[in-house]
C-alpha cells in the first residue's frame, strides 16, 4: 500500500470525495461553509470548504486557488498546510490538514499581538472593524510589520521549515510575504497567521506554516474578465498592481503586495533576505504550469490561462523589486 504522505506529494491535483469522512466539528465564520473532517482510518483532521456560488450562479474558484497557493509555496520553499481539491456530497471544494501539532495550542495573530501588548494594536474581527479613536483615519491599526517582527523574534520556524538553520519566526513570516505577492494573496490577516504554543513548558513555540491562500489568483473573477486580462499585458499589469496588503495598518492606499513582502524582506536579518531572494530567483513553476496546462479538475481554460500569466508576472516584478532594494 503507498503511504498517505507519497499517496499525497504524487497526486496533489487528484480531487478526493470526502463525503463519507465525519464531521468534528464546524468553523465558525468565513464567507463559506467550513467544516473539520477526519479522515477515515486516521486521526488526521481536514478543514473543508466549499466554493462559494454568488447571486449570479457562477462557482467561484477557492478550491483551485488553495491548491495552486500551496503548490507554488512548496516550490518556493515556503511551509504551508497540505491540500488537496475534493467533493462532498456533489460540492467542490478543498480540504486543508491541520497544522496544529498534538500538544500545542494554535493561537492566531491577533491573540498573539494581544499577548505582547504590541503598540497601536487594535484587534479586528468581521463586521466589527478595528478602530483608534486616536487615530481615526488609520485602517487595521497595530497590524504592522514591525509589530509582527517584535512578536516573533524569539519564535521558531515551522517544524517542516527547510531552510538554513538561526532564522527566526519572523525571517520564515517574510517568506509568507513574497509567497503573497507571488499568488496575489490580499488575506493575511491576523486570523491568517498563527504561533503553535506547547502545552508543557521545555518545548518552543513555533511560527505555523501558512494557510488559507483561497483568497487569490483572481479565484473570483470572471473567465471574460480573464480572458481580457490575459490578452492584454497592462491590463494585466494593472490588476497586479491593484493587489494590495490592505489587512495591514495602512492610512489612504495601502502598499502593493510586493512592496509589502520587499519591506518585509528588509526587517529580516540580511542573511535570510538574501536566502528568500535566492530562492525566488531559482523557483521552478513548472510543475504548476504544466497541470495548469493540462487542466485542473473544476477550472476553466481561461482561469488556467489567467494564472499562469498571473504567476509569471508577479514572479518578474518581485525579482526586479528585490534586485533593486535588498
């Protein structure tokens, strides 16, 4: 019999029917139906969402858009959760593993923040939006990058971390950062990072791998809105442009996504920037750009068209900005 973890890393794009695998329990929040499965046989739990089909009945793309976030991460280097596309009960969706470890507790960004009572930090949740009565025009304020990099300064990296040995949480956390602008991830909220705390002292708290990448390559756009995009480079360029870090503290617009990940890349020890700049200059999206190329079950031609220019186009933007700032 193969291994679940080969069964995994040689058909990531095989969609599972996950309908007979039980409900734990449900996550609340979120724009779709999120629920945590187990996984037959195994004490493996699985956050499922399905994609989410608006008013005018055309399914949106978050299956495919986790997949190929994740898939671009491993090729990047990046330590993110596995998933895999799925169905349940006729739904497409996808399914997510758990990142959270037995015997550590998963404590989001902004328990975290809170936790270091990080200056100007305010925490925000859904329909309650952060607000600095001190500060009034300042969106998300207190979820900054220098507040991050304090946080996690003494935190580990990810367990499944494959860099150089010294970096700190932070100097992993900028790698989320490019992976973001890579994927066009406007998401990173301080519910979309997390620091894995142990249960007994003796062992570290550790930064989580990264997860919830739905939110991403134009998952919700249209296939005529790809198609014109794809067809013509700077109305391409400009879409890029428009993806912002907007879940950050920001006054008026916020940074582009890749000004963002370049600030970031400058907060982190130099030896870390500089191992990151190496590994985007060496990325091989092949392996994407061939499934894509071969078409990914629940995606159409347009969307497989409109991500590859997508990737191809951020990647040239981020090589050039880190060139001419790290």
């Amino acid at each position: 019999m193969v291994g679940h973890d080969v069964l995994v890393a040689e058909q990531p794009w095989e969609r599972l029917d996950v309908s007979s695998w039980a409900v734990v329990r449900v996550e609340q929040g979120g724009s779709t139906t999120s629920l945590w499965l187990e996984e037959p046989g195994q004490s493996t739990r699985w956050l499922y969402k399905t994609t989410l089909i608006p008013q005018n009945q055309q399914e949106q793309g978050e299956d495919w858009s986790e997949v190929i976030a994740t898939q671009v991460g491993a090729k990047f280097g990046v330590p993110c959760a596995e998933t895999r596309l799925c169905e349940r009960d006729g739904r497409r969706g996808s399914v997510s593993r758990s990142v959270r470890p037995v015997g550590y507790a998963l404590n989001e960004g902004r328990v975290i923040l809170t936790r270091e009572a990080a200056p100007g930090y305010i925490p925000h949740a859904e329909g309650q939006p952060a607000e600095d009565p001190n500060r009034p025009a300042v969106r998300r304020p207190g979820h900054t990058l220098e507040n991050i990099r304090v946080a996690l300064a003494e935190v580990a990296p990810p367990e499944t971390f494959d860099g150089p040995q010294g970096f700190c949480g932070f100097d992993v956390f900028a790698g989320y950062l490019v992976l973001d602008a890579l994927i066009a991830n406007r998401d990173r909220h301080e519910q979309n990072w997390a620091v894995l705390t142990p249960d007994l002292i003796g062992p570290v708290e550790r930064l989580s791998p990264s997860y919830d990448h739905a939110s991403s390559l134009g998952y919700n756009l249209s296939d005529e809105a790809r198609g014109r995009y794809t067809a013509d480079p700077r109305a391409l360029l400009g879409f890029a442009e428009r993806g912002t870090a907007w879940r950050f503290e920001h006054q008026g617009r916020p940074r582009t996504l890749v000004g963002h990940a370049v600030e970031g890349l400058r907060m982190c020890a130099p030896e870390a920037a500089q191992w990151w700049q190496r590994q985007l200059a060496s990325v091989d999206l092949a392996p994407v750009f061939g499934a894509l190329d071969e078409g990914v079950t629940g995606m159409s031609d347009d969307a497989g068209r409109f991500v590859r220019a997508l990737l191809e186009l951020n990647l040239r933007r981020l090589q050039d900005a880190l060139a001419s700032n790290i």
